[in-house]
C-alpha cells in the first residue's frame, strides 16, 4: 500500500510540472471523443477513446512494474 501511494504521489507530482507540455497532446480530442450540444451554454463532452488509450497505458505501467 506505501508503495502504492508514493507512486501515484510521485505521478501526480510529475504531472503537475509538465501540465504546460502535457497539454499540447491531443488526447481529449481524438477521433471517438464525443461532444454534444444539446442546447445553448451546455456541453457534454465524453472521451471514451482517450478513457480507452489512457487505460490501456496504465494497464501496461502497471504490469511493468509488478515483475
């Protein structure tokens, strides 16, 4: 559980330094990233392929780090 909680410290930690580079990726605009307008000053926006991608990326992590 310590390790745990110190990785994912140290990986938000990261992310906040890099937020400036991190958001030039186009992750959330991707094709299959959905956004309605259903009426004026309302918008939904679901990121279902970068939810998926972004998954598949800590699944990964995840398994490199448990061997």
């Amino acid at each position: 559980m310590q390790k745990t909680l110190l990785f994912l410290g140290i990986t938000l930690l990261l992310a906040g330094l890099l937020w400036p580079w991190l958001g030039r990726f186009p992750l959330g605009r991707l094709p299959g990233d959905l956004v309605f307008s259903p009426r004026p000053g309302v918008k939904i926006f679901l990121p279902l392929t970068s939810m998926v991608l972004l998954s598949l990326l800590f699944s990964l992590l995840i398994r490199l780090f448990r061997k």
